[in-house]
C-alpha cells in the first residue's frame, strides 16, 4: 500500500495548470516516418545528464510510444496503461516513479480536442510537431 501512495504522489507531481493541447485528436501525419530527436538537447539536457539509467531507458521508450499515440506526442494519464507500454510490471514502475528524477520528470497534464486529458511533454510535442510539417 505504501508503494502505491508514492506513485501517487509522484503523479500528482506531474500535475500542473493543464494547457489545452494543440493537436488535435486523430490528426496523423500522411506517411510512417522515423521520429526527430534532438540529439543536443537530449545529450545535455539536465534529465539525462542527473537521471539514473533506468530512468533514462524508460523515459526514451516513453518519448517514442508517445509518437503513436491518440493525439500524436501524448500519453495516458493511466499508470497501469503506462507501465504497460513500457513493458514494466507495476512494481517496477512505481520503483521507477519512486525516485526522484523519474520517467515521467517534465511531462504535464493536457486537455484534449475531444475534453479528454493525457500528459505531454514540451520536446514531444515539438517532435510531434515536426511530423506533421513533413506532410
């Protein structure tokens, strides 16, 4: 029980003023593509560079499922549904959750086109972005 108060927490953590996300649900980029990652910013970025590796592993995965997602660039709220896509059993993710710079460090609730709320993050969004002016 107390594993679960902490992963609690830690998502309440990421809760913040939730933004209306720009794009919109179902809007797809024309073709498969490969995902834009700015390699700079991940290199020296403050996450990367004080994250354990665990974290980091996950994180990246969370970046690229997040590209396939409903909007493209989002996540669910979910923590179940997260671990999932990561391939984590729930104790594990809420190991993960439990540190201090965790998997889900930067990202933030957003409101949908459809009402619906996901998290997002600022560079998955710009990814995501970049997609969809390849079209």
């Amino acid at each position: 029980m107390e594993r679960l108060r902490k992963a609690d927490v830690t998502m309440q953590a990421i809760r913040s003023e939730d933004m209306e996300y720009p794009i919109p649900v179902d809007t797809r980029p024309a073709v498969n593509r490969a995902m834009v990652w700015r390699c700079e910013w991940w290199l020296s970025s403050e996450f990367r560079l004080l994250a354990d590796k665990d974290v980091r592993a996950i994180a990246f995965d969370l970046f690229c499922i997040a590209q396939h997602q409903n909007p493209l660039g989002t996540l669910p709220t979910d923590e179940r549904i997260l671990a999932r896509l990561v391939g984590e059993p729930m104790e594990e993710w809420h190991r993960l959750m439990g540190k201090p710079i965790n998997p889900l460090s930067g990202w933030r609730r957003c409101i949908l086109s459809n009402g619906d709320r996901r998290l997002y993050h600022p560079v998955s969004l710009e990814i995501a972005r970049a997609a969809l002016r390849k079209k």
